[in-house]
C-alpha cells in the first residue's frame, strides 16, 4: 500500500480551481498591488492552507471538529473577518478614482499576506476539510504526520499555482483592470462575494 499523492493531487486540483473567497482575495488585491501583491496573498492563502494540514496531523482539528465551543469562536471570527474584507471592499468601490496613470498602486506585499493567511487560517471549515481529507489518503498511522505534511504540501504546491497564474493573468490586464470603472466594478464583486462566504460560515453548522 502506497501514498495516494496522485489521487489526493487530482481532488486538490479540482478544489483549488473552483472559485472561493481564496480566488477573489487574489484578484483583488492583484487588481489594486500588481503582481507582486497577488503573490503575496498567494503565499499567505498557501501557507493557512500548510497550517491547517499540519494542525490536523497533529489531531488539533480533532478537537475543533469535537468542540462546538470551539468551532463557533473561530467560525465567527473568520465569518467576521471575511465580512470586514467585504465592507472594506464595497467602500472603496464607492470612491472616486483618478484617472489610471494617475492612481497609484494599493495593497503593500506584507498586508497581502497577512489577509491571505487570515483568510485560511480563521476558516474552520478548511480544518474540518482536512480532518476528513487526509485521513484517507495519508495511509500509515505510524507516519500520519510526515504523510498529512506530504500531502500538505502537494496542496500547497497546487494552489501556488494556480493562484500565482491569477495574479499573472491579472498583470497582464493592468491596463483594463486600472480603469476607474473596472477596478470599481472588481472591489464591488469582490465585496458581495466576501459577504456572501462570510454569511455561508456564519450559518454553517460543521
């Protein structure tokens, strides 16, 4: 019996590409810091996703999964962070913009990674994801651990990415995506969707 890493690659895969408040945390702060601040949310949504891997092999997870205490302080506080991310985003969409050679670029590399990480790290339905998930591929309890961080790994290699592909994309459009009217329209999508994620976490029960 072997580590099923191809199996567990092709769910990632398909998981990873599906959108989530991860894709538009990318392409908003893409939008507005270039490329490098999209890489920067990559890192930061890539290294909760890592996090959460490694507390679930460590049996962590077990115990938000167990805890309802638990699993409802960090679910509101991720709930209230993502709506905090949506309200922000619905704000600056409602402010004028100068004209694109003069706006200046927004979203500084180190506040990209932080709100990736948050982003992941305050989303307990990711830890209960991974408490399910790793278990039926990281086959050998006498190495759960180097397995799940195996595992964890590939995750994180797949999501860089694709996220990082985002972000390049995203560079490639700057000029489209700097018109006052495209990068309003973006933070007013980007908002509603935040909201949306954040009202879904708030009412999920595990």
């Amino acid at each position: 019996m072997q580590l099923d890493v191809a199996g567990f690659a092709a769910l990632a895969t398909l998981l990873t590409i599906a959108p989530g408040q991860d894709t538009f945390l990318v392409l908003r702060n893409a939008t507005h810091g270039g490329f490098r601040a999209g890489i920067g949310t990559t890192a930061g949504v890539c290294s909760g996703l890592f996090l959460h891997a490694s507390l679930s092999a460590l049996g962590l997870s077990a115990l938000l999964a167990a805890s309802a205490t638990v699993f409802a302080a960090v679910k509101w506080a991720g709930a209230a962070y993502l709506a905090w991310l949506g309200i922000q985003s619905l704000l600056r969409a409602r402010r004028p913009r100068a004209p694109a050679a003069e706006t200046p670029r927004e979203t500084p590399v180190r506040s990209a990674i932080l709100q990736g990480f948050l982003s992941n790290a305050l989303n307990p339905k990711t830890a209960t994801f991974y408490l399910a998930l790793l278990p039926q591929f990281a086959v050998f309890p006498e190495r759960v651990l180097l397995d799940s961080l195996t595992l964890g790994g590939v995750h994180f290699g797949i999501s860089f990415v694709w996220l990082t592909l985002l972000s390049a994309l995203v560079e490639r459009s700057r000029r489209l995506l700097a018109e006052p009217w495209v990068a309003r329209t973006v933070d007013a999508i980007a908002g509603v969707a935040f909201l949306g994620f954040g009202l879904r976490l708030a009412l999920a029960k595990r």
